[in-house]
C-alpha cells in the first residue's frame, strides 16, 4: 500500500474550459493507501489545464520543501484562468515528519475553483492549506472546505492562508466549517488572510 513517487504525478486537463475531462484518483483508506514523496520533488501531486479531479482515500507522506498537492493555471484564455474546478478532496491524509524540518505546504492551490475539500488531516508538516489567486483575469475560489485538522511542526508556522496574489482576479467565497489547527512551534497563525488589495471577513 506505500507508493514512493521519484516524479511528481501531474493530474491534466485539456486547457480548454469547454472540454471536460474528468480524473479519479482513489486508494484503499488514508492509512492504508499511501504516496511517499522523494526529497526534492516540488509536490506528490499537480492539478493543472483546468482538470476536474476527484482524489479520494489515500494519503501522502512529504519531506524537505516538498508540497503534498499543488496546483496552477496555465494562465490561457481558454482554461479560464484555473487549475481546476468542480473538483473533490475527500478522505485524505498527508503528513511531515513531525520535526519541525518540513518547509513546505500540505496543499498549495493556485487557481482552485468551486470545489470541495472533506475529512482532511495534515499533521507534522510545515504549514497546512495556501489557496492563491494568479491572474487579474479571474477571480478564483468558491470552495468549500468542510472537517479539516491541521497540525503543524515549527515555528512561524500558517495553518490556513487564503491569498490574493493580484490587485484584480482576487480569492473569493472560501467557506470553513468544523476547521481545526494546532501548532507544536511558536509565532504560528491559525487563518491568515492576505493580498495586493484588502481582505473582506464576513
């Protein structure tokens, strides 16, 4: 059940909005499936060209600097500008070693759009869940993140960041519900919100 990827596993869609393709990625159980993902490598998984995944019951071992999941747009007119969308996170676990030495992200989502992340834990990493925007063009989010627990290792630490990279195509509409965080290292923050422009809490 342990998988040791050397590579990162891209997850693609066909950069064109109106052409869905659709991935399902399922292992046996979050324990019992599991990718472990080499030093140097930038992230296990990569979501891109607007793919419409649904990645469900495994987990994912991370090290270094290395991310679990990431994303980006290829910043074309036809993708929309997103990574992905009407997409699924269910069921997931991914974990650092617990030492404080991980420097990376559990998921670190540029362009995510309308899609829904459930029953995810993260534990002995460096920081948790980034999602960003990347484009003025558009204005990525309407995601719903639903039972997550983050445990993060270290010092000056982020738990959930939600980020406007862009003075326009800015994040929007990230609903938390029943959203957990600790931290074992000092300066940590549990929600941060930031961006080129100011930042709207309901």
């Amino acid at each position: 059940g342990t998988f040791a990827l050397a590579a990162q596993l891209r997850l693609e869609g066909s950069d064109d909005v109106d052409v869905e393709v659709d991935v399902t990625q399922r292992g046996a159980g979050k324990r019992a499936t599991t990718l472990t993902v080499a030093s140097g490598v930038t992230s296990g998984i990569h979501l891109t060209k607007v793919i419409r995944a649904k990645l469900e019951d495994f987990g994912v071992s991370i090290v270094g600097a290395s991310h679990g999941i990431t994303s980006d747009s290829t910043h074309s007119g036809t993708s929309g500008h997103r990574s992905f969308w009407h997409s699924s996170f269910r069921n997931l676990q991914i974990n650092g070693p617990f030492n404080g030495t991980h420097t990376g992200w559990g998921m670190h989502l540029g362009s995510p759009f309308r899609s829904v992340f459930e029953n995810i834990e993260m534990g002995g990493i460096g920081n948790g869940l980034r999602m960003f925007s990347e484009n003025a063009a558009f204005n990525p989010g309407d995601c719903q993140v639903t039972r997550m627990f983050i445990d993060t290792s270290g010092n000056n630490r982020v738990a959930y960041q939600v980020d406007s990279t862009t003075a326009a195509g800015v994040m929007n509409q990230i609903e938390f519900s029943m959203v957990e965080a600790i931290a074992s290292g000092t300066g940590c923050t549990g929600i941060q919100l930031s961006g080129s422009v100011p930042v709207l809490w309901p």
